[in-house]
C-alpha cells in the first residue's frame, strides 16, 4: 500500500466509530429546530398579532386617562388584565404591564401598580425610566420612603440623556432625603442636578434647593 493509504484520518475515524451518536445527535438538532420553527410561527406569531390587535383600544383610552377602561375594557374590546393573563409572554402582554401599573396608581391603588410595574421591562429606555420614577411615586403615597427615594435614584440615572425626566426624579430623590432629615445627601442630589442638567428648572432651581437647607437650623 502507497503511503497515502496508511495516512489517519482522525476526523473520519471518529465519525465512523460514532456513527450512531452522532446520527441521534444531529436528529435532535433538526427536531429541535423544527419545534422551535414551529413554535414561532405557527403558534407564537400568532399571539403575537392577536395581542397587538387586543391592545389598540387600551391604548386609545390610556391616552385618554381613562384607566378603568384601560384595566377593564369597554364591553366590546378587552382591557390590558384580559391581554396580560390570556397573552402571557407576548410583546403586547408586557406593556400591558406598564399600562396596568400606570392606571391603578391613577386609581390610587399603589401596591397594585408597584406590582405591574416591577414585572414590566423594556428596551425603550425613557419608558423605563418612568417606569421607575412611578414605582418611586407609589412608595411615596405608601410612605415607604426609603424604597420610594430608591427607585426615584434609579428612575433618575436610567436615561440621562432626557434632561427633564432624570433631572425631576432626581428632584423628588432628593426632596425625600431633606423630609427624612437627610439633608447632606439631600444636597450631594441637587449638586448633581445643578451640574449634569443646568439647563432644566430642577437645574435651575438647584442652587434655591442647597441654599435652603443649608440655611435650615
């Protein structure tokens, strides 16, 4: 025999020594990408549609801060509770979130909308940054001071580049500090303020804010 025919393959030698592994395996990714191929379209793109189209009305009265429709529904189109039980894990079921946090604080029903708001997430960072500031406002109403300054920190350095939102929450931040008797830092926050968004009315105001507690007895 040539020397060609002497020289390991030890590539093919694997293959043809696990033959039967590998045929199992390599049928197991083609199964599992065809339940995923599957999933997706036939079963999740669907909910998906379904969800977006369930949600248009929410909307419309969300903008119109008419909240118990938006919870609810009008008898004829569903509210975002029905989106968010019966279209779980869509795109549509997770904003239903934040349109239910939002109006049940408007409902003045706090922890609820501490609830919806907490499972709420998203991408888009300005509305997340509400998000949080209303997590820190229902704290607030609850007199839950220290997880409401919290979320209004965390609300407030989420999306600086919205001047006014990141500048307002920083505000409330700080406004809660100086009520619990916690002027120092309440005066690091405005100090913030006044240098990263001089240009806002918290900005503005900043130096109004320190000159007054420190002024205090």
């Amino acid at each position: 025999m040539s020397d060609l025919q002497h020289e390991k393959h030890p590539f093919l030698d694997f293959v043809n020594a696990n033959k039967k592994s590998l045929t199992y395996i390599l049928a197991f990714v083609v199964i599992a990408l065809a339940g995923y191929v599957g999933y997706t379209e036939l079963y999740q793109k669907p909910r998906e549609e379904k969800a977006a189209d369930a949600i248009f009305a929410a909307e419309k009265y969300f903008a119109m801060d008419s909240s118990n429709l938006v919870l609810n529904g009008d008898g004829r189109s569903k509210g975002v509770l029905y989106i968010i039980k019966e279209f779980s894990g869509t795109n549509a079921a997770n904003l239903a979130k934040y349109y239910a946090g939002v109006s049940y604080y408007r409902n003045n029903d706090f922890n609820k909308a501490i609830e919806y708001l907490k499972d709420f997430s998203t991408n888009a960072k300005q509305i997340q940054a509400i998000a949080y500031g209303t997590i820190g406002d229902a704290y607030s109403e609850l007199k839950n001071n220290d997880e409401a300054i919290s979320y209004y920190k965390k609300a407030g350095g989420h999306f600086p580049e919205d001047e006014s939102i990141s500048s307002e929450y920083l505000y409330r931040a700080a406004s809660l500090l100086d009520v619990t008797g916690k002027a120092d830092d309440a005066i690091a926050i405005y100090k913030d303020i006044k240098a990263k968004y001089p240009k806002t009315e918290r900005g503005f105001m900043a130096d109004k804010y320190i000159n007054r507690l420190k002024v205090q007895p």
